[in-house]
C-alpha cells in the first residue's frame, strides 16, 4: 500500500472525525457521498445497492444534479453483473477497493453492455469503488467515476483505510435506523390510544406516556408544559408512599388510594397499578358539573347533548337510561349516531373531544382550563 502524501492523510483523518456521529442511514449516506470528494479527486461519488436477482438498483449520487439518462436505475440494474468490480465481488466475496482496470483494459470495457448503455451516455469512462456490504440478494457499494484519466494507487489506499470504517458506521447507522423506526412505531401507536396513560418505574422515572395523560398533567398544573423525565414531586410522593403501603409486611395490604385533583366543573382521578419493575398510572377525568349548553358547538341534537354530558360525567348507558328516561339499547343508538356526528369511533373518543370543547367553554368564560 503507497504512503499517502500528508495532504490526502490530512483529509481523510478529518474525514472520519466527521464519520461516527450518529446518523440514520438515509443521512449517512447523504453525508458519505457529499464529503467523500474533499478526499479522492472525482466526477461523481455513488452509493450503490444493487439488487443481483431482482436485477434492479438503488442510487444517490453526488452532485446531485449531476445529468442522468432515461430508465438508468433499470438499465444498471439489467447489467450490473456485467461490470467488473460487480462480478468480482460476487465471485470472490473480496469486498476491498478496486478499479475496473485492475480487471480489464478500457478497450475491452468498452465492448460490455454496461459501458455502452449507461457509463458511456454519462461520460464517466472510469469506476473505482467498495463494497461496505454483501448479501444473499444486494450488494451495498459506494463507487466514484471520472471523466478523463483513471484513478491513482493513493485514492485505493484512501478507500482501503477508510472501508472498514465505513462498514462500522453503516452498522451504526442500521441500528439508528432501527431505533428509529421501532420508536416511531410506538408513537403512532401512543398517538391512536385515547386512554391516558403513564408507564413509570418503581423510582418515579417516566419510561412513556399517551399524549392525553401528558396533556393532562399540564392542565391540571402537574408540570410546567416543559419535558421531564421524571412524575412530578407532589405525584412521585404519592405513588412511593402507595407502593410501601403495598409492599408492607402484611397479611391484608392497604388499598390503594387514587390521586385526585378536583376543580369547580371537572375532576382528575389517577389510579396506580403495578405489575413487577412497571407501574401505570391511569389518569380518568370526569365532568362534576357544566351547563349543557356549553357542547352546544358541537352540532348535536338536544337529547343527544344531555346524553354526551352524562356519558361525559362517567354514567354508563343504564345509568343514563334511568335518568332521562329511555331505555339503555335506545342511549346505545343516540351513542351510535353521536359517534357518526363527531367523527369518532368510541366512547373514549367522543368523551375527549367532549373534554375539549368543555377546556374551549371554561376559557371563553374567564375560568382556567
């Protein structure tokens, strides 16, 4: 391997400073094809996932305006198995840095079907390239092209060094990726729940919360609006003082007392329940009183109104069927026709959004929310 000039060192050093910070793979492949022509003197920088099977491609290129052709991902997915760096890869499984003419001379290249197709419409007669990694069905490379003369034996070493480098940081990439994924996953799946409901550990520390329940702290001056990682003192104190009471040598354990916060027109009930090193806090707000008129904005009808407010108020169908009257298959069918009306597809549903309209009421009228 050639010693590398102390110009190429320098750079490729600062290359893989700027290498390791974490970053999905989408923007390490960004950041990889972007930085690489500081290092090795280039046309285009590449990177590759070539498909050997399914016969197709997958490229994001450096410029990124660089000039394409029509149908170049299908055309270089058709006959990728016939450039030389491709074929070598998949023969020997050696993923080192090579130029095409380490294998042919560009007389011959230039009777393939690949040159002719694809690099010779670019105008990029030369490929040097990588591969950071090989499966049963791709091949995942970065590759660099030139215009006019061939690359050297320096810009090798540059790749040589850097390769296994980029192999790590891809790998860290896959793992952010997959991080990220799994956590966004999660978050569509919080967004959906329309129960409010927070997962702590045994310490008070917040593991993750529905947005109703963190929006419920908030409304109910249990935090400052400002992320925490951590339940509130007043809500910490509680759930640690209820935990030994549970946990206290006894033949009968003390029942646990939920936490209530109570205001003029509605109240907050938060209950605990532990199963091993997770405990759930389960918030429940009710409405302890409001004038009917106040879900006016919603658009229902009158009786359907008073049965929103009453299902609002924590009464279940039979209990709401006594109080006005009708029997609790007929509450079932206003509930039914409630649901089409606001657009949602539960009770909880249509609670909430009772609850909000309710915030809406209290702030018009001066009252906090």
């Amino acid at each position: 391997m050639p010693k590398l000039t102390h110009r190429a060192l320098q750079h490729t050093i600062e290359f893989l400073h700027n290498l390791y910070p974490l970053r999905s793979w989408d923007d390490l492949t960004t950041h990889i094809i972007n930085a690489f022509p500081a290092i090795i003197s280039t046309d285009t920088c590449v990177y590759n996932d070539l498909s050997r099977h399914r016969r197709r491609a997958v490229l994001r290129v450096w410029p990124s305006d660089h000039p394409n052709i029509p149908d170049s991902l299908e055309i270089l997915g058709r006959y990728a198995h016939q450039s030389p760096l491709v074929s070598h890869i998949e023969r020997t499984k050696d993923l080192t840095p090579h130029k095409i003419t380490d294998f042919i001379s560009q007389r011959q290249f230039r009777t393939t079907d690949i040159y002719n197709e694809f690099y010779r419409p670019l105008n990029l007669p030369y490929t040097m390239g990588t591969a950071i990694g090989l499966t049963r069905d791709s091949i995942l490379a970065i590759s660099f092209n030139r215009v006019k003369r061939d690359y050297t034996e320096e810009h090798l070493a540059i790749l040589q060094i850097l390769r296994p480098h980029l192999v790590q940081a891809f790998a860290n990439a896959e793992a952010v990726t997959d991080m990220q994924n799994h956590l966004a996953a999660l978050n569509r799946a919080l967004e959906e729940v329309d129960r409010a409901v927070i997962s702590v550990t045994p310490q008070g520390r917040i593991r993750w919360a529905t947005p109703l329940a963190s929006r419920l702290m908030t409304d109910y001056g249990l935090q400052d609006g400002h992320p925490s990682d951590w339940l509130p003192g007043e809500l910490r104190e509680w759930m640690t003082h209820q935990l030994e009471q549970l946990l206290a040598p006894s033949h009968l354990p003390t029942p646990i007392e939920p936490f209530m916060i109570s205001r003029p027109d509605r109240a907050l009930t938060i209950r605990l329940a532990q199963d091993g090193s997770q405990c759930l806090l389960m918030f429940e707000e009710t409405i302890t009183g409001f004038p009917v008129t106040a879900l006016t904005p919603l658009g229902l009808s009158r009786r359907e109104t008073e049965i929103l407010a009453w299902v609002a108020q924590g009464k279940t169908n039979c209990e709401i069927g006594t109080i006005v009257g009708i029997s609790p298959r007929t509450v079932q069918k206003h509930l039914e026709r409630i649901y089409q009306k606001l657009g949602v597809d539960n009770r909880h549903a249509a609670i909430t959004l009772a609850m909000e309209t309710l915030r809406n009421h209290g702030r018009r009228n001066g009252f906090r929310p």
